[in-house]
C-alpha cells in the first residue's frame, strides 16, 4: 500500500511518531460549523493510512472509546503510517444520543457517495466521502447495537469480487470475529463501506454490543478489531488475529413486528437458528403476549435483536436474520 508521509485531515494535520487533533467542517448550524473531532496517530515512518470513523449512528459510541484506548496504548515508534480517528461522524446525531440526523431523520449511513449541494446529511456524506477517498488507503466504520437493539461482534464487507472488495474480505477477516458478513444486499448500497469499495478501496464495518450499554468486553473488541485490520495493512506490527475458516453469511432479512407492546428476546444474539423458530415474543400493556416474532429463513444468524423489554411500536425492526453460507470448523 501507499506510503504516506503526512495526512491532513481538516484542520489536524499529522505530524510523525505523536498523536495529532483537529476538526472536520462537516456542516453548518444556523449559528456556526458543525464540527467532530479528528485524532491522527502516525508511526515515525511512512505508510498506509486507516481511516476509522465511530457514531456515524449517534449512540453508537464503542469505535470513539475503542479508538481512544487504542492510541493511548500505542508505540508509534514500532508503527508505519497513520490511523485517522473520526470520533463523531454524525456529530448532530451524536450530540442528540440518536441513530438518525436530528434535522432531516436521514440514516447518514445510507446516502453515500453524499451530494455536494443536496440536502443536509446528503452534504455531510459528500464531505466525508471525499475526504476519505481523499487520503485513506482503507476505511472503518464501527457500528453497534446502540440504544434499542444488541449486536453480537462480527466484521461486514461488501462482495463483489473486485480486487477492493477481496482486500476488504481479507480486513474483514482480521477483525478478530470468526463471523464475517459478505453482503450484497442493495438495501446497503448507500453505505460508506460499500461506496468506498466500489471507489477501489477497501471498506469494512464492524459490529459489537449495543443496548445502551458499554461493556468493557465491547470495548475491547473493537479495540482489537482496529488493531488486526492495522496489523493486515501493515501500520502495526505483528500477524492480525486470523483464523482457519469463518462462518459466512449472506442475505439479510429485516423482522418487523406487527403488534405494539414491551419486546421479549427467547434467543441470545449472535445464535444460528432454525427458519420459523421464535426469537422474541411481544406483551402488551395489559399482560397478554400479542405476538411471536419468528425467523423468516434458516439456518439464520441472529445479527441484531431488540433488547429485553425494549418498548416497540408495531414495524419496529426487533431483528437481523442473515443466511449461513458456511460454518467455522
Ligand atoms: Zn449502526
């Protein structure tokens, strides 16, 4: 990969063997820049640069303290290249604690490439696009379950068998999960990962925990998850932590429950469960279990879930069920 001597990024602007700040413009208030913090961490010596970007979902927090714990602990004397930290990628959504744009209810993570003069999230994935393709040799995005729902920990790349998309499956598998998601789904197609790999550049997203809560467990898998895909590129030294074989999974249905009430999970996530077992049960307000919410395919790997008694409209999305490919050994 390309080795770079110097990345800027906004108004941070690396400098080599030390950890440098700034921010990103990626928007206006009425009333001044909307702005998030940039952390670059750069080796003494040139080489590839990592882009890695937390809360492009607002609550999903884990990557900016994953990132955080990660610099702290980092010799750059032993490193090469640079890691470019984006610490609130939704900045307004991250401000409010919400998943979605507070001004526009857009989902950030479904309109890249962004438009350079079109709507308000529209323009900030257009900075973020830009600036990304602009310096990065690979990118991160770090998800997780955030407020509503619990992810088990597993790496997501976008396969469409281009040389960008086999270097984002050999990240992905550096990630420290033996789960991998290999999409194709086009309901994904607005997501950075895909759109950066469809730019020529590997892309990949990892996710881990959620349900308001974050667990020291979360936090260092994400931590290591940065690590193995530095250590695949190169920026770190040392073999990421790679495995065997991977369980694949491919295909992603959405499950939306149809009645409204307190959502009860029967299954833990990350389980492989059988087509029409029930993974949740949904009991209104008077005691009565309205609804069993089954798994529409199988075997299926349970990628979300709503979280214990999470408070559900009915079309609230309470579960990811993904088609198993193959199995780890
Ligand atoms: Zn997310």
């Amino acid at each position: 990969m390309a080795g770079r001597k110097s990345v800027t990024v906004g108004t941070a602007r690396s400098k080599p063997g030390a950890w440098a700040t700034g921010t990103l413009r990626l928007g206006d208030y009425p009333d001044g820049p909307i702005t998030t913090p940039i952390n670059i961490l750069s080796g003494a010596e040139p080489g590839p640069v990592l882009w890695v970007q937390a809360a492009i979902h607002g609550a999903e927090i884990v990557g900016a303290v994953a990132m955080l714990r990660l610099f702290q602990k980092i010799d750059t004397a032993r490193m090469k290249g640079h890691i470019v930290g984006i610490m609130a990628t939704n900045a307004t959504a991250f401000r409010a604690q919400k998943r979605l744009t507070p001004y526009d209810g857009e989902n950030l993570n479904r309109l890249f490439p962004g438009m350079p003069a079109g709507p308000h999230s529209r323009q900030t994935a257009d900075v973020l696009f830009r600036t990304a393709t602009g310096v990065a040799d690979a990118m991160m995005d770090i998800h997780s379950g955030g407020l509503e729902a619990v992810v088990p920990f597993y790496g997501l790349y976008y396969d469409d068998g281009s040389a960008a998309s086999n270097e984002a499956r050999r990240l992905a598998e550096s990630v420290g999960s033996e789960v991998v998601w290999a999409s194709r789904d086009a309901w994904l197609d607005g997501a950075m990962y895909v759109n950066f790999t469809r730019a020529g550049k590997p892309g990949v997203i990892v996710e881990c925990g959620g349900g308001g809560w974050l667990m020291e467990e979360h936090v260092a898998n994400v931590t290591g998850a940065i690590e193995g895909v530095a250590k695949a590129m190169g920026i770190l030294p040392g073999r990421p932590p790679r495995r065997k074989s991977y369980t694949v999974v491919q295909d992603c249905d959405l499950v939306f429950n149809t009645a409204g009430g307190f959502f009860m999970p029967t299954v833990e996530v990350g389980a492989i469960v059988a087509k029409g077992a029930v993974i949740g049960r949904v009991m209104n307000a008077h005691g009565q279990i309205v609804e069993e919410v089954r798994c529409p395919k199988g075997p299926a790997y349970l990628a979300a879930l709503g979280k214990p008694y999470a408070p559900i409209h009915s079309g609230a999305m309470v579960a990811e069920c993904i088609g198993v490919v193959s199995t780890a050994e």
